[in-house]
C-alpha cells in the first residue's frame, strides 16, 4: 500500500507536468505558426498594392488587399501576447537554470513585440502614403524599414519555434529522470517490503518494475528522437493511465512538429519564389528601361546630330523595349494573382476555333510585319471544357512567342485533335528552336531562362510559367518538344 500510494502521488505529478508543458508548447506552436503566416499575407497584399496603383479607381483586388492587411494587422499582437502567455505556464515545474532559460525567451518575445509594433506602425504608415499617392515614399518605407522589420521577426519566430522543440527536449528528459526516481522508489520500497512478506514484495516488483521499466524505455526512446515509439502497460491502475497520456502527448508533439517543419518548408520555397520573383523584376524591368531612356535622351538631347535613319532606328528600339516591357508587367501581375490564388477558374463550353481566332486576333499583323504564315488546323466545331480567360491567355503568349523566334518567311502552325478523354492542342513554329539542356528549365521560376528572338524581341522568362500554371488549373499538362534551328512545338491538354 505504501509503493502504490508513493507511485500514485509521483505518477499524478508527472501527469499533471505532461499536460501543463504540453498545452505551453501547442499555444507556442500554434501563434508562431499564425505569425508567420500573418506576415507572409501582409507583405504579398502590400506588395500588391504597388502592383495596382496606377489605376484610375480603386479595383477589387485592391481593396480586398487592404481588407487583409488591416483584418491581419491587430492579429501579429494577438499572436506575441498569446505566446508570451504560454510562455510563463510552468515556471514552478523548473529549476533556477531552468527559470533563467524562461526568463531569456522571455526578453526575446518583448524583443519580438517591440518588432512586431515597429512593423504595425510602418505598414500603417505605407497605406497612409499610397492613400495619399505617394508611391515613391511608401515604396522606400516599405523596402528600408517594413521589410527589414519583417525578416527580423521572421528570425524571431525561427527562434521561437526551434526553442519549443528544445523545451519538450528537454522536458522528455525531465519525464525520464522523474521515471528514474520512481523507479528507484520503486526498488527500495519494495526491498523493505521483503522483509515484511515475500509474496507482497515480488508482487508489487512485477505490477511496479516492468510497467516503470518500460516507461524509461519509452522515454529513451523519445529522447532519441523516436516520437512513433509506443509504451504499452497492461495494467487498469495509475500506471496504465500515465502510459497512455504519455503516449497520446508522443502523438501530438509529433503531430505539431511534423505541421512546424512542414510550414518552415513552404515558407522557405515561399520566399525562394518571392526572391526569384522580384530578382525578374530588378533585373528584366531595368534592361528595357535602359534602352528607353538612353535613345530617349539621345533624341531630346542631341535630335539634330543624327540623320533620319538613325532617328528611325532609335525609335524601332524604344518601341521594342516598350512592348517589352508592358508585356513583362502584364505576365507579372498575372502570376501574383496566380500565385495568390485570385484568378478564378471558371469552365464552360466554348468553341475551340473562335477562342484561338480571338486570342491571336491582336497579333496576326505582327506575324504578317514578318511575312509569317500561319495555319490553323481544328476541325469543325470541335468543343473544349474549360475556363474563356485562362484559355485565351495560354494560347496568346505560345502565339506571341512562335513569332518572336520565328524567322521572316517562317510558318506557324496551330493544331487540335480529340485524344481518348481530352483535347491535345499544339502551336508549332520552324524558328530558332531550344537547345537540349534549356528545355527542363523552361517551366522553372528559379531557371528563368530567355532567348533572343530573331528580331532582337526579348522574351520575358514568365510566359512559359504562367501557361504551365493556367494549364493546370485547368486539369491539363504541358509539354514541349524542340530542335535548335528547327522550330519547336508546344502541347498542352484540355481535359474533354
């Protein structure tokens, strides 16, 4: 009676620092989890707004951006309280060191608050500019101190959670030693018991030793990593009871720290695609304006020093980095909305020959300016499930496209046939082709590969990416097949 009531008493402690540390570590989870995740949705919507700001009336997109930055905002604080909460749960279950640990991420939540208050009051800042139009200081605002502000927190919370998964470390090996002491309870009582009856000690030895026996194992166990061990304890008691929470807190511990690396990964490919995405606009915006801008100042500047060809020539060049560039601008604003998941996919039934008729109707006198021929080779009213604009859209920059790297006198060919249970529609063009190794990076954001068209027509790097993209938002795949100096064919599917 006396070991049960001793291992009743310790097993009850025990369980009670299970629930306690494990209710701490959900909370702490959980808010850095939504922190980072707030922050991620308050830059992409800023950054959207810059995207949008030259247009007359304020769009759909950009008050829904607003919206979601001023829902998102008053939450970052929410999130640092909460966790700063969570924090202080079980400073009596520690010892002084363990307190001085406390205390330290303690310091570096009121470092993240200051942080996160620093980042309020400058996104706060930046809508006031953009209200009031003035782009140029909200855009140096948000690059100087929001963003910076933002990686900082972002580090922060890194921090945080990697020091959450120290904590149940840590407290696996608190568990362990608690296990241990019991287990030496355990021993001695039940020494003493002997002398008292024989039969009562090696019963308490075996309803006692094996079941703590196999909580240290399965502590060890944990402690090693091992969150998929399972300790099984036969015994209805106290012990059984302990056995079973401790395997239930394995389950979530693991289940949470399965959901941290998991967000920690999209999080990195988040910003590996944020980084890449606006190294294209740094350095693809900056080359068409370049070209502007020298010819421009050439033509204001020094007009009369140049004959009429040359004039002509300059102006050819201006015009070509000016399409360049709008055409830059459109693919990207499509792609964030893409990205961001605003360009519903809306299918219906159209007619395949007056969607391609409509979506290359805009650059046929392109084609004709090169004595391009094209041939459009669909039979008659051959139908297509699928949604009007991101249709349209693929088959104008593969048009687009076959006429930048298509030769004078060359020929572009668009095709479809009906395949089991989808469409297969392929443009094809006999211009400069694709080299071998190019063809896998072509619809890699982090590749961003472009080739010169025959005209000096430069290709942005996103066209091939955004069909890739609307093709399968569709529930279709696409592929490419080319030749250096031949030409190439591109073919994607329409589910029928």
């Amino acid at each position: 009676m006396v070991v049960d009531i001793r291992a009743l008493h310790n097993n009850i402690q025990i369980i009670d620092d299970i629930h306690k540390l494990e209710q701490s570590q959900r909370v702490e989870l959980n808010e850095s989890s939504n922190l980072a995740f707030s922050l991620q949705l308050i830059n992409s919507n800023t950054r959207e707004l810059f995207i949008e700001h030259d247009d007359q009336k304020e769009s759909v997109e950009v008050s829904d951006a607003k919206k979601i930055i001023e829902t998102r905002l008053p939450s970052l604080s929410a999130s640092v309280k909460a966790i700063n909460k969570a924090t202080t749960i079980g400073y009596h279950l520690n010892n002084d060191e363990d307190k001085e640990g406390e205390l330290e991420e303690l310091r570096k939540i009121d470092s993240l608050n200051v942080k996160i208050y620093s980042f309020i009051s400058t996104s706060d800042r930046v809508l006031k500019l953009l209200d009031e139009n003035r782009i140029i200081e909200a855009h140096e605002l948000f690059e100087n101190e929001t963003e910076p502000n933002s990686r900082e927190i972002q580090k922060m919370i890194t921090f945080l959670a990697d020091d959450a998964e120290a904590e149940v470390k840590d407290a696996i090996e608190l568990m362990d030693v608690h296990v241990n002491k019991a287990i030496e309870s355990g021993i001695y009582l039940t020494i003493l018991s002997v002398f008292f009856a024989l039969g009562i000690g090696f019963f308490i030895s075996r309803s006692i030793s094996v079941p703590l026996q196999m909580l240290t194992n399965g502590a060890n166990e944990f402690g090693k990593g091992n969150l998929e061990a399972n300790v099984v304890v036969s015994s209805n008691d106290e012990l059984g009871s302990l056995a079973e929470s401790f395997n239930q807190m394995a389950k979530e511990l693991k289940i949470k720290i399965d959901s941290i690396n998991d967000l920690n990964k999209e999080l990195a490919e988040s910003n590996d695609t944020k980084n890449k995405f606006f190294s294209i606009i740094a350095h693809d915006l900056i080359n068409p304006f370049n070209a502007i801008l020298g010819y421009s100042d050439l033509l204001v500047n020094q007009y009369n020093d140049f004959d009429e060809a040359d004039r002509r020539e300059f102006i050819s060049d201006i015009h070509i980095s000016a399409k360049t560039t709008f055409e830059l601008l459109e693919n990207l604003l499509l792609w964030a909305r893409s990205q961001m998941n605003k360009i519903e996919i809306i299918k219906e039934v159209l007619d395949l020959r007056e969607i391609i008729n409509k979506a290359i109707g805009a650059y046929v006198p392109g084609a004709e300016k090169k004595q391009i021929t094209y041939s459009i080779n669909i039979p008659d009213k051959l139908i297509v499930r699928a949604d009007r604009f991101t249709l349209i859209t693929i088959i104008t920059n593969l048009f687009s496209n076959a006429i930048k790297f298509t030769p004078e006198k060359g020929h572009i060919s668009i095709s479809a046939l009906r395949k089991n249970n989808f469409i297969e529609i392929s443009v094809s063009d006999n211009g400069v082709g694709i080299s071998k190794d190019n063809i896998p990076k072509l619809f890699q954001i982090e590749k961003n590969v472009s080739t010169m068209g025959t005209n000096k027509e430069k290709g942005t790097g996103l066209g091939l990416l955004l069909c890739k993209e609307f093709v399968e938002k569709n529930e279709g795949k696409i592929w490419l097949e080319s030749e250096l100096g031949k030409g190439t064919k591109i073919i994607f599917t329409i589910p029928d």
